[in-house]
C-alpha cells in the first residue's frame, strides 16, 4: 500500500487562531487577513515573540482540527497507509500535547504511525503533505504544498488549499493506478 | 553523507539495570543473567507486568548510557549523519523523558535528529542500528542488530555486541568507500 506522510499543524491542526487570540490578548487587536497573509505570523509587528508560546505546555494541547482532515483521512486509510509527521522536537513539552491531540482526534489512526521528529529527510513514504517547502525539498515521494499565509508564493510543488481538494487528487491518484 | 539510524532502548540506552531494579524491589531476588539470558525479561516467571512500568513518568528518565556509546557516537559523526529513533509512542509519559534524556547525555547531537516514532518502516536511512529484528525486517538499507538477551538467536543481520564492535564496523565501510 503506497503511503502518505500527513503534517500537522496548519494541515490537520489549525494553529492560527491561537496566534490571533494571544496578539489580541497583549494589544487588544484582532489581526484581518490583510494583516499577516503572505508571511509569517511572527513578521506582523510586535507578533515576533508569539513563537515562545510554543514552548509552554498545553499550548498545542487544544488547537482545533482543520476542517475536513478526519473524514477525508478515515477515507485516506482505505486505500493508503497514513502516518502524521510532525517536527516536535523543537519543542519539549509539546509532545505530551500532540500525542494527546493526535490520540483524541485520530483515535482510528495507530500510534504507531505517529512521528515526532525534526528533520524530515528521514521520513520515507510516496506522498508528503506539508505547508513549510523545506521539507518537501528533502523528501523523495511527491510533495503537495498545503496552502499556509507563509507559503503562497512558492511555487514548486502540488498546491492543495483545504481537504477538498486532498481528496479529489488522491481520488485521482487510485484512478491512474486502476 | 550516509546516514546511520540508531535505536535508544538496549542500544544507546541501557534498560535492563531498571528491570532488575524492579524486580528485586518486588521479590528481593537479584536475577542473575541466567535468569533471563535467550528470553524477554517479561517471560522471567513473576516478571509478566515489568512492561507496565514502561508507561510510569520519569521510568525513561535515569537510564544509564550504554558503554563507549557516546564515544563511539562522536566519532561516526564525522563521517555519518546520526539520527536517534525510537519507538516511544507507545508510551506518552516516555516522549519528554526520552527528549530530556537525549539532551543530557548527547548534546552534540542536533535535536533536528532525534525520531519518536512507532513503525521504523517509515525510516530512510543507509544503516540501522537496533535490537529488534522485527525492525530491521522492513529495513531498507543495512542492518545491525544490537545483541540484547532477547535476540541471541537470529542470525539474519550483521550482530554487534557492543560499541566498540560498531566502532570496528564502519571504520570497515569508510576504508570499503575510501
């Protein structure tokens, strides 16, 4: 069975309304689109120390699930083997949080195609599904770009914007194969 | 670079100690290595729920450093790229055990490196380093299987028994290279 290496956060987990709920909470403002899409949330002015809330514990415990990836996946499993790749290793005290996270909302998926890791070089599979380029750029399968405020400039990989549309190229990746 | 992918558990990280630890605790008998020498310590009658300790915070975190490991270790290093995989999803409350254990005893090793993972068939690697022959089996480079009381009867793989012998292995495949 050919297999699909699924990042997590801003593909199954959504991490940007937690960046906006602590901007507005240390100055009051709610960020528009306008305000941060095409970079990173960190680049809006006197949102570059958001990244330390990384470390705090809990802080990945919580986020909410990128609409369609449960059902879309629970579909995925039928015809390809599934592992979650996430680089947590940045961040120590998210792993207990992701694998509570993952363990919740992915109860159908076996803990042992769970991964925390760093560089994603050492991830071998046919099908990458990431928002950050760089990890694309190791992988040796086909990389598809989950589309991320950071990443819609680039330009090199399979765009896909929600899980809509990772189901329908999947739906025609199995027509090629049949 | 070639790329060696080496297992925590009985390889870098020496487990056994804490079992006997346990076990005496429990009994007040000291098992010798006949006790348990060809078997999985759990099959040592009385020893069927030492596994269960396994998801006790803080187990994974006072394992001794296995002998000439991080020696040998810093000296692949300039020749190898390292990464440490482990199959520690199993186990929750072993994910920031394993992380902080890591940083302790191999800080030279960049943290991009370290894998929390389940099923190794997801690894992509040159060699692997480990003690169970059930993830060499999906392997797709070259095995090494770290002698542990468990597995003194497979005789598929290349076996090293301790650090210097891996030492001696791949000074063998630099001077193959050369």
């Amino acid at each position: 069975m050919r297999r699909i290496a699924i990042d997590m956060d801003e593909v199954i987990a959504d991490i940007l309304p937690k960046y906006l709920g602590l901007y507005h909470q240390q100055y009051g403002i709610l960020l528009e689109k306008e305000d941060y899409w095409g970079k990173k949330i960190y680049q809006v002015p006197g949102a570059h120390d958001l990244r330390s809330h990384l470390h705090t514990m809990g802080f990945f415990a919580d986020l909410p699930v990128m609409e369609g990836s449960q059902e879309v996946i629970r579909e995925l499993m039928e015809n390809f083997d599934i592992f979650i790749v996430t680089a947590a290793q940045e961040f120590r005290n998210s792993l207990p949080d992701k694998h509570d996270w993952l363990h919740h909302h992915f109860p159908f998926i076996p803990w042992q195609n769970f991964v925390f890791c760093g560089d994603k070089s050492i991830i071998l599979a046919d099908y990458m599904i990431d928002d950050h380029a760089f990890n694309l750029e190791t992988f040796q399968g086909k990389g598809l770009l989950y589309t991320a405020s950071h990443n819609i400039d680039e330009t090199r990989y399979t765009r896909v914007n929600n899980w809509e549309e990772i189901r329908g190229f999947f739906r025609g990746e199995l027509g090629k194969s049949a």
